[in-house]
C-alpha cells in the first residue's frame, strides 16, 4: 500500500510540473494557448480561459475559423 500510495503523489506531483512547465513556456516566449488534436494546432481567441486548464484534456466549443485557424471560444472544460 505504502509503494501505490507513492506512486500516486509521484504522479500527481509530475502532473503539477507540467502544468507549471506550460505556463512558464507561454509566458516566457509570448506564446498563445492552442488546441492540439493530434495532426493541427487551432490557436484559441480566449488566451485567459485555458490558463487553468494548461497541459489537460479539454473540450472545446466555438467556431472555427479555417482560415486563420482559429477558435472563437464560447466554453472550455476539462474532457472526461
């Protein structure tokens, strides 16, 4: 038990460094908040709101803009 319960702060611990790592990243380069779906990067109109979902999973709803790529963001939240 004690091992499995050193692994998952271990985790979490990770967790919490990327997340950190993320932000300083965006911070540092003046870089935007995107959305990566595996092959393109969307960049999102709203850079506050994904702030406190940095490095997780998220659902995005809005509309796209092909053109720029962009998304015009009515709601972000974390994906199940």
């Amino acid at each position: 038990m004690r091992i499995e319960a050193g692994e998952a702060e271990l985790a979490a611990s990770t967790a919490e460094v990327a997340v950190i790592g993320v932000r300083a990243c965006i911070s540092a380069h003046s870089a935007s908040y995107v959305l990566y779906d595996g092959k393109d990067a969307y960049t999102l109109s709203d850079q506050e709101a994904p702030e406190k979902f940095a490095g997780q999973k998220v659902t995005v709803v809005g509309a796209l803009d092909a053109n720029t790529k962009t998304i015009k963001v009515e709601s972000i939240t974390a994906a199940n």
